[in-house]
C-alpha cells in the first residue's frame, strides 16, 4: 500500500501497477527542463576561437620566417608576439564588423 499526501492510499492493481504487478513510474517531471543555451553565445565562443587560431597560425608561420630571416635569438619572438597581437585583433575586428559578435 503507498500513501500519497493529500490523497486516498493507493490499492495495488488499481493505480500504478502494470498486468505483471511491477510498479510503473509516472512520466510528470515535476521540475520544468532548462531552456537551452542561446545560440548566440555559442557562435561569440566559435568565433574568438577561430579569431585565436588564425593569430596561432600566423604567429608560427611569423616565427618560421623570422628564424631563417634573422640572426638573433629573440626577434622571432618579437615577430611572432607582435603578429598574433596584430592578427587576433584583426579577425575579432572583422567579425564584430560581421555582426557575428557584440
């Protein structure tokens, strides 16, 4: 017998049981389900990625040409710093222009 609060006990075979006699599960959710995230965070998200993964790719090829250009240790750091600065802003840039991002 299960009691329920605020309601008449509940009688096997009369609610709740199936032909076998197992107890079947209601399927209310009491608890409403979250709305799903906004898309528009989701395409922001994507596009910093892809603004951070241009200036990567810049930087390394920045890095590669300054190793063979120069002699110093250090300015292909520099090169490569300053162009994944310079490339990342650009793209972020560009896609605010898009309409893309805030």
């Amino acid at each position: 017998m299960t009691v329920h609060i605020n309601e008449q006990p509940e009688r096997a075979g009369e609610r709740g049981t199936g032909h076998t006699g197992a107890t079947q599960l209601s399927t209310h959710d009491p608890v409403p389900a979250s709305p799903p995230p906004s898309q528009g965070a989701k395409v922001r998200v994507l596009a910093v990625l892809l603004a951070v993964a241009v200036g990567i790719a810049s930087a390394l090829a920045a890095y590669v040409v300054g190793h063979h250009v120069t002699k110093d240790v250090g300015e292909p750091f520099v090169w490569a710093a300053a162009t994944f600065l310079g490339v990342t802003t650009l793209a972020t840039h560009l896609i605010e222009k898009s309409g893309l991002i805030d």
